[in-house]
C-alpha cells in the first residue's frame, strides 16, 4: 500500500505544478 502513496505523491505534484504554470 505504501507504493500507491509514492506513486501518488508526484501525480499531486505534478498536478499542482500545472495549476501554478497554468
């Protein structure tokens, strides 16, 4: 379980970053 927190750790970054780029 603790790699779907590591995978979905640098899709929330990811994400962030786009909404801050925009």
């Amino acid at each position: 379980q603790h790699s779907l927190l590591l995978l979905s750790l640098p899709v929330l970054a990811g994400a962030i970053t786009m909404l801050l780029t925009d």
